[in-house]
C-alpha cells in the first residue's frame, strides 16, 4: 500500500502548519544531494515535494483530508456495489473539472515545448562538430540556444498560470524537476558558446537526457489518471 502525504512527511494528520513546514524542511535537508554527495533518491525527494505542495497548502489539504476519509458502508439491501464514493458528486466533479483544466492549459502545453527544446539538441550538436570554431556553425548554435531560452520562458509563466491541483501534486512535482533539468541544460550551453569548452556541451546534453527521462516517467503516470 502507497504511503500518505502524512507518512512521507513522518507526521501525524494532526501536525500543525509549523510542524509540516518543518518536517519537510528537515526531509529536504536530509536527503538534499550536496548533503548525501549525490546519492540522494530521486524518487523519495520527489515524493517528499509532492507531499509538501499538498500539506503546505491550506485548501489542498482540506481535499487531501476529505478524500482520506474511509468509505461508508451501506445497507446490503440498497447497495449496488460495496461502498458509496468518497466523494460527493459535486466535489468530484469540481476536482475532475480542475484536473482536466490543469492538463490541457499547462501541462500538455508545457510538455509540448519541452520537446522543442530537447528533440533538436542532438543535430544541433552533430551539425556543430563539423567545425564548432566556424563562425556560421556556431551561429545556428547560439540561434537554438536563444529559442531555447525563450520556449523556457513561455514554459515557467505557463507553469505559474494555474495553481497544481492536489491529486496531481507528484504530477507537479516532476513537472517542475524536468523544468529545473531543462533550465540548467540551457545554462550549460550557454556557457559552451561563451568558451567553448566541450564539458559544457557534454553536461547541457546529460541534463536534457535526464529531464527527457523524467518526461517519460511523468507521462507514464498522467496515462493513469485518464
């Protein structure tokens, strides 16, 4: 059985604002990666994000809490199925109405521009290594560069458009990890432009490969909730 937000956090559904806030800022600490020399867990600190993002909000939390409630049981004699919805019609299609509005304003929007940035990067470099001292070469280069910061731009103001709904808090969360992958890449390869130092290019290209990593794993994960 997954864990609650509560277990992840190591508090009890009781805990304070406070006592949330600083359950997650020791957990943050804890399993930060300058910490544990890079050994972190990816999937636990994503987890642990996730968490916060409910928790930490009042509102989202009220919804967490409703939907951790126990299902009711009902006369067998007027039962269809063996318990009644957790949800009250109108709470549910409230919820359903904001995740369906979430995905298609900024999540598949995002996802698509993601793409832009990270499908041509390979082609970008091959086309580049035939000279990368060659002045039109490197002209292309810094031209995807510059569109990339820009798709960067449009994919951080989508992103803050719409507050995360709570039952796709850990949706969100790596969301916003791909985000912070592709942003550095970028900086990497501008760094790369500005002296030419292959180890920039070699790094921007790793963080790309990770935040096209963490893409799939996300879009693994919306598929469940369609």
């Amino acid at each position: 059985m997954s864990q609650t937000h509560y277990q992840v956090l190591q508090i009890p559904n009781t805990a304070t604002a406070d006592e949330i806030k600083q359950s997650y800022r020791r957990l943050a600490k804890q399993f930060h990666p300058d910490v544990n020399g890079g050994q972190a867990n990816a999937d636990l600190i994503v987890k642990i994000n996730a968490a916060y993002e409910v928790l930490g909000d009042e509102r989202k939390r009220r919804e967490y809490d409703y939907l951790l409630r126990p299902a009711v049981a009902i006369p067998r004699q007027q039962q269809s199925s063996a318990y009644i919805p957790r949800r009250p019609p109108a709470v549910a299609r409230e919820l359903d109405e904001e995740l369906i509005l979430w995905l298609n304003q900024v999540y598949q929007p995002i996802n698509r521009m993601i793409g832009w940035i990270i499908k041509p990067l390979k082609t970008q470099i091959h086309e580049l290594s035939a000279d990368p001292f060659d002045d039109e070469l490197m002209g292309r280069f810094e031209a995807y560069v510059t569109e990339c910061q820009q798709h960067l731009q449009k994919i951080e103001k989508t992103f803050h458009s719409m507050s995360n709904p709570s039952l796709l808090a850990e949706i969100a969360a790596n969301l916003y990890y791909t985000i912070n992958q592709v942003a550095d890449g970028i900086k990497e390869l501008n760094f790369y432009i500005m002296n030419y130092d292959e180890s920039y290019l070699h790094d921007g290209l790793e963080m790309f490969k990770i935040a096209a990593q963490l893409q799939r794993e996300t879009n693994k994960k919306i598929k469940s909730y369609k």
